[in-house]
C-alpha cells in the first residue's frame, strides 16, 4: 500500500511540475494581448444570475458575416462557434469573463466581459499576412451534431429539460435521457438506464466529474439531481473520452448551477408529489456564492386515499439537499464545494421495505495559468448505504450493505490554434461496508450475521488531444492505463482443481494481510473522427476499449436500492469492452431541423451472469454463484429533431439488441447450454416522441410518447407429475417476452397567479391512457388446475395527475 500512494504522489508531483514549466515557457515566450473591456448592465427588475451574449461576426476588409468563427471562453472546456449567418449567442454566468475569437487566417480577438445584463457584441476580425491553423472549441450550438468532432455525444440544459413531461411534474435528467435514442431501462419502478443494450452498471454516473454510485428516488420513477440546481448534462455513449473511465459502456457527467455572484433568490415550489425550497445568492458580492436546493415527497397522503389495505398501509419518502459554493481568487482561479445527500425509504404495508442513502462531496480548484492553458484539481468523498427489511414479527430482519470511496483527479488543458491536449491522472480507493443480518424488532428469532468485503484502489493517468488541421476535419485521440489492486485485509477461498467452483469443492481457505493481493490493469485507447461534408453534412465514427473493476450484483430482473457492489477479485475477473460506432448526421433549413443515423457495436468479456437458482445476500463465496461470459449488444439509433419554431421537439427511434453468453468448461453450470440468450434489458424497438408546442411567453404544452418491445422473461415449457405433484419446467433462460411497453404522458407550463411575481403552474398526467404496462410476468396454478397461468405484475398502471405551483424571488 505504501509503495502504491508513492507511486500516485510521485505521479502528482511530476504533473505538477509539468505543468509550472510549461507555464514558465508560456509567460516568457508570449506576451499579454490586449483585451477590451465591455460591461453589460440589466436593469434591477432583470437581474438574473445568468445572461445571453450574441452578436455578429464579419469580416472587416469586406463586411461579410463570418461563419466557423471559434468563441473560446474563460480558457477552460466551453465555447460556441458562428453560424452560416456569422452570428453566435452564447449563455453566461454573471461576472467577469475572458473571450477569444479565433478563425482561420484571421487576427484573434479579445475581450473581457463583465455580464450584469444581456448584451450585444458585434465583432470585426482583420486578415493575417501569414497562415494560421483553426482553433475550434464546440458546445451547444444547433448545428454540434454536425460539428462536434464526439460521436454519440447527448448535450441538454436545464430549460430543455423542464419541456419534457415527466412523473411528478419534475423536470428530470433520467426521464429525458430515455426519450433519447439509444437509452432505456428495464420498466416503471427500476432504477438505472441500459444504453446501446449495456447493463445499468456499466454506465459511469457523475457530479461534477465526481463518481455517483445512487442516482434515483422512487424505485428509479425520479432521478436524485433536483432540477431546481441543476445545470446541464452532457451523455457519452459513443467514444468515451480519456479523462472518464471505471465503466465499460457509457458516460454521463451532470454538471449543477452555480449561485448568483450579486442577488439573492429564493425559490418555493409545492405539488401533489413533491416539495421544494431554493436559495441561492453571494455571501461576498462577486467574490462568493452559494446555492442551496432542498427536495422532499409528498407521495404518502395519495397512498392514504387508496382502498386497497395494502396500499394504504405502504409508506413511500424521499428527500434530496444539494448545496454549492464557489469562490473566485481572482478571474483565473476559483473554487466550487459541492455537496449532495439523498435518501429513501419505502415500506410495502407489513410485508417488506427498503431503504437507502446516498453522500457525495466533492472540492473542484480550477486555474487560468494562461492563455492556452488550464490546470483543474478534483478531490471527492462518497458514501452508500442500502438496506432491505421484512417485518414479519419470528422471522423479522434486516439486511445493511454499501461501501465508500474517495476519488482524487488532476487534469490540465493546453490549447494551441487547431490542437488541444487534456492530460492528467485519476485515482478511486473504494472500501466495501460488511454485509450485515440483524433482528428487525425485539420478537424476532433470527440471528445475527455479517460478511467481511473487499478493498480495492483504482489508478489511471490519461491524455486526450483534439486535432482540426481543417475546418472539415477534426481528430481526437486519447489513451488511458487503468490499474486496479485489491487490497487486504481479506480471505480468500480455495476450490478442487478440474471441478466447477461450489460450496461442494471448497477446499480451504487463504488469509491474507494488509497491502497488495492482485492486480488487473491494461491500455485503453479512445478516438473519434469527424469529416464535414459541408456546413450541413458530417460523417462521424469512434471507438472506445474500457475496463470495468466495480459491478453489481443483483437477483433481482432489473437494479434495485439494495444490489450489491462487488470488487473485482481473484475468481470475478474485470469486465473488458470494444466500442465502436459511425454516424451521419444532416441539417436543414440552417440548423431549424436535426437528422442523425448512428449504428454501434459493443462486445464485452467477463460480463457476469447468475447460475440457476442463485444465493446471494450473506455469501461469503459469491463466485460460487456467478458465471462470467462474453456479450455483445448492436443496433441503430434514429433522431429527427426540430430546434425552433412553434413546435419543438424530437422523434427517436432505436433497433438495439444485446446478447450474452456463458464460459465454462463445466457444462452443469452452463446457462442455455452456452448459446447465445437475450439480456434482461434485450429492448429491440424503442420509439419515443417528444413535442413542445409552444404558447406564448413561459407557456407550453408537451407531450412525451414512449413505445418499446417486451423486455425477455423466462416461462415454464412444460409441466410433468412426480408422486402426484405437479412441477413445471421451465424451458430456456429470457426466451419470452412480457407485452410490449406504451406510454403517453402530457404537461402544461404556463404563468402564475400574480403578474409581478416569477412564478409558474405544473399541469401534467403520467400515463394519460391509464395502461397498465406489464414490469414482470409469473406463473401460478389455480386450485387443482395441471396448467399454470400467466399473470402480469404493473408497478403502476393507472393515470398519474399532479400539479406543481413554484414562485423564485430575486432580492
């Protein structure tokens, strides 16, 4: 252990280093350019803590507008471009901020500017007596499906969120992400997204660039990132950059607001599901700011109103507090503490319950060390805590689990005309909590019991470059060496040569102390291209090797509150894809309308699987239980989308399937024989439409439309009589389908009740059909009947109302 943190501070210091020299040589070899200084000011009743900077971009020798102009803000990682019309807009924090405008052959442009209001830049760029390279920055302009140089790259903010109807009237991250192709989840009431056919554990889930290991309310019908301080997400699911690893499919990174530098505000919001509060403001007036949201349910009286005793007696809680400060040293340096807590507790009448809790802290420094370079330093703490109870008074128990981790990320970004390069290094210490079996209540039987986990350290320095040698071409690279040690203290089973691993041929047992017990680790190399046929055509293609050392373990269909984290050790070995995915994207009518067809393929080794009949919770032996096999998901994802206009919005349709299977030279212990089977999350056709008809100021009505095929189930083939005892047989693992899935749902936004106020109404009906969408099927023979019949189990299959009222207050 003590060599392994040598060799990370050793890593550290040398980035260090690297990064102050090369800060020498900057400042030494180029000179300060001259910025102009703008200040726009809004009036007291406009102040907001964010404004809109637009403008015109033209050519000073001729006056033609300029498009593919480069708008580089603050030096760090966003920024726009200029349309076919030389105009750009972009969305800024109140503040100070440096912006550079770059084009090819052109002089580059400076600029501080102070935002206290919207403003209008125009810019005038001279020519260049001698060549310059592009230096392109892109982000959320309407054409960077054409013109990002990712594939599979999802970016959304928050006001684009809040368009898509959703369960409680809650603009939700979660719900958005499955409108969109390529993403869905195994059905209502199941946490987690399957993206491009991946197991919900594959995905990597971020705060801030922070590690998220529980990100749903609800049984998974409400993500835990409060809309009210959230900001943006950006969803890789084609080539996953260097700089995210510690998964194996996909990448979402949500990023959450800032307080206002000059105002406060408060915010109320009260609903039939949900209630929140929201503060935010400076605690030094342009220097530091904090923002504070705080989310509690409201769900029990609805259960209260229920007829049915069972649901009556339910009891269903959640609450979400995030709270964000930023502090600003100077306009180059700053920063941010971010803090999340959530937690659940459901209770199915006497039956069963769950609870959980989720804490995530992280402390993000940001430097402007100079023009084309930045250094960011990331240090984070999360823990997890999950549990599952029956109350039954002789066999009452409750069953606590999790883990906690701390994540440390040091990463710099130098730019230099058509180059950028991201470099740094990575490190995750994960701590696996006990499993632990109590008494739940005093007349309960049942003993005590507790399982001892794993420890594991996580290592990985990565470096990205971003090339554009030409406004149609762009290149990005990267590579990323991930290590992971497990750690000891721990004991370790031993099992019969040439037998399959059981409890039947356990042999012994080995104990090791403190410090290294093994290691994986190996090269994953990350790319994507991007060749623009011309402003309104691209061809984009990527591929992405990533290894996964972390992973659930469930028996349930789909992720629940209380899955299992599991480190890899000697006998579960760390799952290892191939990502590969091309595009063609197409705009029309410059940039009103979207188009874009992606196909994909994943292949991934060691991806678990469950031997028949499997045990669990309170296994020491978990590989006793487990098969690990190869899988591989394909498919082909369809986006059509409108960006302006009266109706807004988005059609999507995906082919996805996703396969797997088992390895094992001991064929009892085969799934399926070793054929090929479809996932639980094997979803063929999803279509999903969303449309935003838009009424006049703060006014809309929304509509969100989802389709999707029967995830697979596995059903008894047969049934044959022993002693007089009628036993099904089940045939083949997930070779039918439960019903197909359809829901439609509808919001209306509109103004409050007093016009000098900023509040709003939040009409909307999940499920306005009132379907009852099957979430599961089982099989249960009625009285003294050979044949069993097939009955479907919805979560939730009635219409869902609710109405949200929220008012914000600027002081």
């Amino acid at each position: 252990m003590n060599r392994v943190n040598i060799i990370f501070q050793r890593l550290n210091k040398i980035l260090l280093c690297c990064s102050l020299v090369y800060f020498s040589f900057i400042t030494s070899a180029f000179g300060q350019n001259d910025f102009k200084e703008i200040r726009f000011q809004a009036e007291e009743h406009e102040k907001g803590s964010s404004y809109f900077l637009t403008g015109t971009i033209r050519d000073q020798d001729s006056g033609e507008p300029l498009s593919g102009v480069a708008v580089h803000i603050d030096g760090f990682f966003t920024g726009i471009n200029s349309d076919s019309r030389g105009q750009y807009i972009v969305n800024l924090d109140s503040g100070k901020h440096r912006i550079v405008f770059r084009k090819f052959g052109k002089a580059a442009d400076f600029y501080i500017i102070e935002m206290y209001g919207n403003g209008i830049l125009d810019v005038s760029l001279t020519s260049l007596d001698f060549n310059l390279d592009v230096f392109t920055v892109f982000a959320e302009e309407r054409d960077r499906n054409v013109r990002s140089a990712i594939t599979g790259l999802t970016r959304m903010n928050i006001e684009e969120i809040k368009l898509v109807p959703a369960l409680m009237g809650e603009p939700d991250v979660f719900n958005v992400l499955q409108a969109m192709p390529g993403v869905t989840s195994v059905g209502e009431g199941s946490a987690g997204l399957n993206i491009r056919g991946g197991q919900a554990d594959q995905n990597l889930i971020m705060m801030n660039e922070a590690v998220v290991l529980s990100n749903n309310h609800a049984l998974g019908f409400l993500s835990s990132f409060n809309g009210d301080v959230l900001q943006n997400f950006s969803l890789y699911k084609g080539a996953v950059p260097s700089y995210f690893g510690g998964r194996s499919a996909a990448a979402l990174n949500i990023e959450m607001r800032k307080g206002d530098f000059e105002d406060w505000k408060y915010g109320l919001s009260f609903g039939t599901a949900t209630s929140k509060i929201m503060l935010e403001g400076p605690l030094n007036p342009e220097k530091t700011s904090m923002i504070a949201g705080i989310r509690r349910s409201n769900l029990n009286w609805k259960l209260n109103s229920v007829d049915q005793f069972d649901v009556r007696n339910s009891d269903v809680r959640f609450h979400d507090i995030y709270l964000g400060l930023s502090h600003k040293f100077s306009e180059k340096h700053t920063l941010d503490l971010s803090v999340l807590n959530t937690g659940d507790f459901f209770q199915f009448s006497n039956q069963f319950g769950f609870e959980w809790n989720n804490f995530v802290t992280s402390l993000t420094s940001k430097n402007l060390l100079s023009d084309s370079f930045s250094l960011v330093g990331l240090l984070a703490y999360g823990s997890f805590n999950n549990g599952f109870f029956d109350p039954a008074e002789i066999d009452a128990f409750k069953v606590d689990n999790g883990l906690y981790y701390l994540q440390g990320k040091i990463s710099g970004l130098w730019t230099k005309d058509n180059f950028d390069l991201t470099f740094g290094a990575e490190g995750i210490q994960y701590q696996m909590r006990p499993e632990t079996l109590a008494p739940f209540g005093e007349s309960s039987g049942i003993f005590a019991d507790r399982v001892n986990k794993q420890k594991g350290l996580e290592l990985a320095p990565f470096v990205s470059g971003e090339w554009n040698p030409h406004e149609n071409f762009a290149l990005t690279a990267g590579l990323r060496y991930s290590t992971y040690i497990q750690l000891g203290p721990d004991t370790v089973f031993t099992y019969q040569q040439g037998l399959p691993v059981s409890s039947l041929t356990r042999t012994g047992e080995e104990v090791f102390g403190s410090g290294e017990m093994l290691r994986y680790g190996g090269f994953e190399p990350r790319g994507s291209f991007r060749w623009s046929i011309d402003e309104a055509n691209s061809i984009k293609g990527g591929y992405s090797k990533m290894y996964q050392y972390l992973q659930t373990i469930s028996n349930a269909t789909g992720p629940t509150p209380i899955d299992l984290w599991q480190l890899s050790t000697a006998y579960i070995l760390p799952q290892m894809s191939h990502n590969f995915s091309l595009g063609y994207f197409r705009n029309f009518e410059e940039d009103e309308w979207s188009t874009s067809l992606e196909g994909f393929y994943r292949a991934t080794q060691n991806q678990l699987e469950y031997r028949d009949f499997a045990d669990l919770f309170l296994n020491p032996g978990l590989e006793t239980e487990l098969i690990q096999g190869e899988g591989r998901a394909f498919g082909a994802e369809l986006m059509i989308q409108r960006n302006r206009g009266a109706v807004t919005g988005w059609l999507a349709y995906t082919y996805s399937r996703s396969f797997i299977r088992t390895l094992s030279e001991f064929q009892e212990i085969q799934v399926n024989r070793g054929n090929w089977f479809p996932t639980n999350f094997d979803r063929p056709h999803i279509v999903s439409l969303v449309a935003n008809l838009h009424l006049g100021r703060n006014k809309s009505l929304n509509m969100n439309v989802n389709y999707s095929t029967g995830r697979p189930v596995t059903a008894p083939a047969t049934n044959y009589v022993v002693g007089g005892v009628f036993i099904p047989d089940f045939g083949d693992r997930n070779q039918f389908r439960i019903p197909d899935y359809f829901r439609v749902d509808l919001s209306y936004l509109t103004n409050g009740i007093v016009r000098t106020w900023d509040d709003r109404f939040n009409f909307s009906i999940y499920n306005l059909l009132g379907r009852r969408n099957a979430y599961s099927v089982f099989f249960q023979r009625e009285g003294m009947s050979r044949r069993l019949r097939p009955y479907q189990v919805s979560i939730l299959g009635a219409i869902f109302p609710s109405i949200t009222y929220s008012v914000n207050v600027s002081k």
